[in-house]
C-alpha cells in the first residue's frame, strides 16, 4: 500500500472530522503511519483544546478512511485565537 499523497502538515494543526461523528478530533504534530496495513493520522492533543484540558499531550490515531474533511491551522496558538474570536460572537 502506498502512503496517500498529502501534504507535510507536520508543522500544522488539525482538525479532523469523523464520517457521521459529532466530535471532531485535534491533532497537532501530524503524520500519516501505517498500522497493520491501514493509514491513520497520528500526532498529539494540544494543551487547551479540551475541558479542563484533560487530553493535553495525549497521542492521538485516526483512520484515514474514517476522515471526511479536516481544517488545517499554522499552529495551536493560531487554532485558539480564531477559536476564543468565533465564541465571542
């Protein structure tokens, strides 16, 4: 199987949307990595995008062929800013 042809997000944060799923996923650092055959993003949770902040530094893998769309940030200081910007409308 060859990896997808994608872009190095990398440097990025995501987040990533589940086929059907209500909750989106948050994955800074990301890469692609081939886990028994099947492709899944992987990278970490970021500090201040959970409630209570609960998740911060906790790996994350999400299959690729689950994924529906993704939103691509410069960083996770970028994600906040335009986060905390739209809940103040």
């Amino acid at each position: 199987m060859n990896q997808p042809n994608i872009p190095d997000l990398s440097s990025k944060l995501l987040t990533v949307h589940i086929v059907g799923g209500q909750h989106n996923y948050i994955v800074e650092k990301p890469m692609f990595e081939n886990q028994c055959g099947r492709w899944f993003l992987v990278g970490i949770t970021p500090g201040g995008t959970s409630k209570g902040n609960w998740a911060a530094g906790v790996p994350v893998a999400i299959a690729w062929d689950q994924v529906s769309a993704y939103r691509v940030f410069e960083s996770a200081a970028d994600y906040l800013l335009k986060y905390s910007k739209a809940e103040q409308k």
